[in-house]
C-alpha cells in the first residue's frame, strides 16, 4: 500500500483497533490537501489494469464514478461494486442469523440495484452500513461515507476508493490499496477520457480514420498533462494511435505506437497476459513477413499460459500464426497450426460456418504448397460445399475455391477437372468483377493456356 495513503487517513478515536475512519477535523484539512497534492503530483492511483483492463472495464467504472458523484450531492451513503462474475451471489444460501445488514442478504432480499455495463456488473447499495461476509469481490468496491465491515473470507480483488466520511473496517485497509476519492482524478478526467474514447472509436466505426486521429490525440495528451508519460492510460492512448495509423496505411507509424505501448505496459504491469498476447497481435499485422512469425508465436506463448484463455483467441491466434508460416515458406508448420484452428473452430461452430470453410481453405492452400495435392483437393471440396450451402450462388468465396481446385487437379495431370473448375472460376469473376477486371483477364488467360 502507498505510505503516504496511509498517512493521510485519520484513526478513529472509537474502537480503532478495529477501523480506519477516513474522515479529517478543520484542523487538518490544510494539511491533507497538501497531501493529497503531493500524492496526485507523483502518482495517483486511479482505475487499476492488472487483471482487467479492456474499454468495457473503463466504460463501467466510469459509470461507477457518476453515481459516487450523485450519491456525494445527495448526501446519500452506500456502496458501489464494480465486478465480472456476480452470478454466484444470488445462490449463496441467505442465512437468516446474517445481519440484515448483509451484503448477500440485501442481494438476496431484492434490496440491492443492478445495471449491466456490457460485461461488467454494477450493485448498488444505499445504506449507513453494509457487511461483508464470505464473499469474493473479482472487481472494484466504491465507499461512500458509510461504515463497512467485513467478516470473514472476503476478497476484494483489485480496488478499495473511499470518500472522506467513509468508515473502514481495519482488515480491509490490510488487504487492499485503499485509495481516497479525488472527483477531478477519478471522475472528471476519467468522465472526459471516455468521451474523446467514444468520440474516437465511434468516427473508427464509421470510416472516417483521419478525423479519428484528434480525438485519440486529445486523449494522449490530456493523460500527459494529468499523469506524465509513463502512466497506465499512455499505453491506452499509443494503442489507440497505433490503431489509427493502422487504419490510416501508416503501418511504421502503427508499429512505432504499438511498440510505445507495449514496453510501458510490461514496465508499469509486467507480464499481463491478455493485454500483452493483443500487442503482439497488433504488431504482427503490421510488420511484415520477416517480423510477423515471432511477433505471433509470442502471442501464443501468453494465450497458452493462461489456463481461462478464450477459445476464439486462441483460434485466430493459430490462423494467424499458419498463413505467416505459410508467407514464408514453412509449410509443416502451416499445416500443423491450421489443424490447431479447425479442430477448435469444429469444436465451437456449427460445420456450416462461413469461419470453417475458411479454415479448410487455408488448410488445403497449406497442403498445395507443399506438394500434398490430394489432400488439398479434399479441403477445398470441403470448403467448397459449406460455402454453396450457406452462400449466394454467386459468391467471390465459391470462386477462390473453384480456382484453388483448379490448380490442385492440374498438379496431378487431371486436366479435364481443372478446366472445368478454370471456367466456373472464370463465368463467377466475370459476374462479380467484370470481364475487364484484372483478375478475370488472370483466369481468362489461364483457360486459354489449357486449350492450347
């Protein structure tokens, strides 16, 4: 815990073996303002990232710290939860010798409110006092001048904000970073860097990536000014930029960025898997052949130690990984690593997903390229059928099939069969893209070589 929180928080006079009142006398409030200003001067603690860090993540705790704000206007007391997982609370058997008080008692009576914040949940209670008691906490807790207690096996995993008239039970302030309200640090700015966040991402959505750069802009410099260079939020804002300039075509600008945020990242968390495995990812689409291949398979090495690593992730992590193995000409490894993602696309999806049929064809391209054409033919069939199941007639996908079977059939000296998926390829490129399309003159070329 930061010392000089802890200094800044006054023991109560009544039972203070047992609890940290954070509340300060006129007498002090001077000299806790001095404080609080040397505190935010070299680093205040704000939205910590080290086990979720994700926009969603902000997102919900920047609506935690509107309503800390109106509940401070109101002169309402209570608390506020920040979690992931709830979803076990409301089975916890609701002993009836539990204080009325209770944290699972008030949510089991109804007495708790719930919103959702996409994957995020937020309880908030109204109360002078609020207990815990054999309750594990997987997110954020916000005091609001109330008095809380805790029991036994309780577990707040990441953050503990109070404000100044919050009563805190002393295990609590043991165990966890307490950290006391600032409205300009925790709500202001925060409110203001998901503002330029959507502003950002809803122009990203929309196409236009050149008016999305002065949003992310402001948003990097706002966390300079507020935080200094080396703060969690500047690696937010470099990954934003990275994204922008990705989008823009400026991949060595993009690299630069994403390279900016992943060594404060490491510096300022360490090893944090998830955030750490998506750089890498960043990185490897925008560096080119020679690059690619490490900055994937540094992914997967983060994806596999995480034992709760999701399997969609891991999927694209795999495909990736093959096609780049492909680019350069490692074809065992191709292979191997698209079978890593189809058997886990087979696992997940229907076998009519547009997703599978994609995986078969850059499994049969792997299998071509290194010279085993009846096994490519027999992913390309595959492919092939999905695709006529689940798209139009005319479909440019139904195309790369017909013509990847043509080049498989031809490398085996079937002729007649390569000319006729030649063709089919030719009559779809045609309709899709016009006679004159250099892609169709491409094929149209190819037909005319077989006849000759």
């Amino acid at each position: 815990m930061n010392d000089k929180i802890i200094q800044s928080i006054n023991i109560a006079t009544n039972n203070k073996d047992d609890y940290i009142e954070t509340n300060t006398s006129d007498n002090t409030k001077s000299d806790h303002k001095s404080e609080q200003s040397t505190i935010v001067n070299e680093e205040m603690q704000i939205l910590d990232f080290k086990i979720y860090w994700n926009r969603e993540w902000r997102e919900a705790n920047v609506e935690a710290s509107n309503i800390v704000e109106e509940m401070l206007h109101q002169n309402e007391q209570g608390l506020i939860i920040v979690v992931h997982n709830a979803s076990k609370w409301e089975h916890t058997n609701n002993d009836r010798s539990l204080s009325p008080f209770s944290f699972i008692t008030l949510v089991n009576n109804g007495k708790v409110l719930t919103e959702q914040s996409n994957s995020y949940w937020l309880y908030i209670i109204k109360s002078e006092l609020v207990i815990l008691n054999d309750v594990k906490i997987d997110g954020n807790v916000y005091v609001v001048d109330c008095k809380l207690q805790c029991k036994e096996n309780v577990d707040i995993a990441i953050q503990v904000f109070i404000t100044k008239k919050a009563i805190i039970e002393q295990q609590v302030a043991l165990k966890n970073s307490l950290i006391q309200w600032n409205t300009k640090y925790h709500h202001h700015i925060a409110l203001q860097l998901q503002y330029y966040e959507c502003e950002g991402n809803d122009l990203l959505s929309a196409g236009q990536v050149f008016s999305a750069l002065a949003p992310f802009k402001k948003y990097y410099q706002l966390c300079v000014d507020t935080f200094g260079v080396n703060h969690p939020y500047i690696f937010v804002a470099y990954y934003y930029l990275g994204i922008v300039n990705f989008e823009q075509e400026k991949y060595k600008e993009a690299i630069t960025m994403f390279e900016k945020a992943l060594q404060i990242m490491i510096n300022i968390l360490g090893n944090n898997g998830d955030f750490e495995a998506k750089f890498y990812h960043c990185l490897g689409i925008g560096f080119k052949e020679d690059k690619v291949v490490k900055c994937y398979e540094n992914e997967l090495a983060i994806r596999l130690k995480d034992s709760n690593v999701d399997s969609d992730h891991l999927l694209l992590t795999y495909s990736h990984l093959a096609v780049s193995y492909s680019k350069v000409g490692q074809y065992d490894l191709a292979i191997e690593y698209n079978k890593k993602a189809l058997k886990i696309a087979l696992d997940t999806c229907t076998t009519e997903d547009i997703d599978v049929a994609h995986l078969y064809q850059n499994l049969g391209t792997a299998y071509h390229d290194s010279g085993m054409y009846y096994k490519a033919i027999e992913c390309h069939e595959k492919s092939l059928n999905i695709k006529r199941g689940i798209c139009q007639a005319v479909s440019e996908g139904t195309g790369d099939s017909y013509w990847f079977l043509g080049n498989s059939y031809e490398k085996i000296g079937e002729k007649e069969i390569a000319y006729k998926y030649f063709k089919e390829t030719w009559k779809l490129s045609s309709a899709l893209l016009g006679e004159w399309n250099e892609l169709t003159l491409v094929v149209k070329r190819k037909i005319e070589e077989m006849k000759n």
